[in-house]
C-alpha cells in the first residue's frame, strides 16, 4: 500500500468545555493519512477530492462548534424543539449554561475533550467518504508552533450569516505587540494572560451583568443563542468580536497606558489569520 498525506487539511476553531478551565477556545490543525492502493489514475486520491470530500466533512462535524464531554459527571444536556440546552457544572468558579441550535454543539462520547477523543470521533465518519482501494484513513490534531504568547478565546458574532454566529466558538491566537516599532515580549505576555480561557462578550448582548455572573443572549439568522459563565472569565467590549475590533481595543488599551508611543498590535484569529491595528 501506499500512503497519501494531505498536512493542514483544515483548521478547526472550536470551544470545548473543561472542568478545570471552562470554556476554552481552540485551533486544532487537522493532517490526514490515507494508505491504499492506486486507482486508475495512480493515485490513492486525487488531492482535490481529499480536500473537497474530507475538508467537508471535518469541518462539518467539528468546526465553529462546542464540543462537549458527553460523558463528564457535571454535564446536563437535553434536546428539544428550540434546540439544545446544557448545564456544565465542572468549573469551580461556577457553571456554565448554553442554550443553540442542535448543530451548534458537537457532542463527543467521552469524559473530557481531548485530542485523542476528538479524533477518535472524527476518524470514522471521515473514513466513510474515501472510495474501496483506501484501505485506512488516520487523522491526526496538533496546535501551531507559536514562538511567542497566545491566548485561547471564545465568542460569537451574531451578525455574521455564517458559523462565526454560533456563541460558543473560539480560537488558539497568537499575538504580536510593538511599540515604537519595537516588539515587547512582556506586553504580549501580559495580554496573553489577561486572556487566558477568556469569554470576549459584546455589551449589548447583556441580559445578567451581576458581579459573579453574566448572561449573554441573541437571536442570530440560525435561531436563538445563550450563554451564562463566571464573571471572572468574561471580558466585555462595547462593540461586535471580530479580529479587527480585538486588535483595535487592545491597541486602543495599550495607548491609553502608554501616551506618545506608537501600538501596533498584530491579532490572530486561529492559525496564519487575524488583523493589524495602531494607535498613537
């Protein structure tokens, strides 16, 4: 047999819940295997119908969703006709509550979210889309080497007609902050733990702002969307979450602190993606 690899298949960026951090988000790079035997046109797959069938499929199950331990002890999780609503009471700082569209979440058969149990889940599904002569099909989920501070955010974008609407969805970002044109590693450091395991929440989404609680809601082109966590693991803007208006509030910040330097703030959202903005 012969193997074909296809490396950064898809990147997903995904939130997951976990007992110890709570609602983490994630980018998980997605490289794929195939061992087989050549078809007639010598090829175990042709690469575009790796990416045009697996991508699919892969980003369909996993993609711009939360991911949840099916088998965690503090999950309550019940569908209905409005959806699916959940309780995860795993973190000690409080619980949290998420209330989406069935197809939001992606439901794992596992006590906690792992790489390991993601492509556990994953692999078979991808496998039904291969034609006989592929023989196996092996997935592997690896993060970017970042060679520098990074944060994992989660959030949602209620005016965006895609997946970016779902409010639990979020990314693994690098970041890159100069001043006066000169990179500052404990700047960077600093925000990357300001921003550790964060919620990044839009004002007008409110409905609960108490001191140890906050509830967003919204009512996106998919249906009607809730979230409720810990106050201490929220970080509010006063406007939408895209990349480019977190680089611009983190550049607009450091300015604030820093009057008469140049910011430039270079953003990630996930892997090899994201936005510049300056100030001063």
């Amino acid at each position: 047999m012969i193997r074909l690899f296809v490396e950064q298949l898809t990147v997903l960026d995904c939130a997951f819940l976990d007992p110890i951090r709570g609602l983490v988000g994630e980018s998980w790079i997605v490289d794929v295997e195939l061992a087989g035997d050549l078809d007639q046109q010598s090829m175990v797959l042709d690469f575009g119908e790796v990416k045009k069938r697996l991508k699919k499929v892969v980003d369909g199950i996993g993609d711009h969703k939360l991911l949840v331990p099916h088998r965690h002890a503090g999950l309550r999780l019940q569908h209905n006709g409005h959806g699916s609503e959940l309780h995860f009471s795993g973190p000690a700082d409080g619980p949290i509550e998420h209330h989406s569209p069935a197809d939001a979440i992606c439901v794992i058969d596992a006590p906690a979210i792992t790489t390991e149990a993601l492509t556990a889940h994953l692999q078979p599904l991808v496998a039904q889309q291969v034609p006989s002569n592929v023989a196996e099909v092996r997935l592997t989920l690896r993060t970017e080497v970042v060679d520098g501070p990074y944060y994992h955010y989660a959030h949602g974008l209620k005016k965006h007609t895609g997946h970016c609407q779902r409010i639990a969805h979020g990314h693994r970002s690098r970041i890159e902050i100069r001043l006066d044109g000169q990179r500052d590693a404990a700047m960077e450091q600093a925000w990357a733990g300001r921003w550790k395991d964060i919620y990044l929440g839009t004002q007008e989404d409110i409905v609960l702002d108490g001191a140890e609680r906050v509830r967003f809601e919204y009512t996106s082109v998919d249906g009607d969307f809730a979230l409720e966590l810990p106050a201490q693991r929220c970080e509010l803007l006063d406007g939408d979450t895209t990349v480019e208006r977190l680089a611009a509030y983190i550049a607009r910040t450091i300015h604030a602190e820093n009057p008469g330097r140049q910011v430039e703030v270079r953003a990630y959202e996930g892997v090899l993606k994201g936005a510049v903005a300056r100030a001063g």
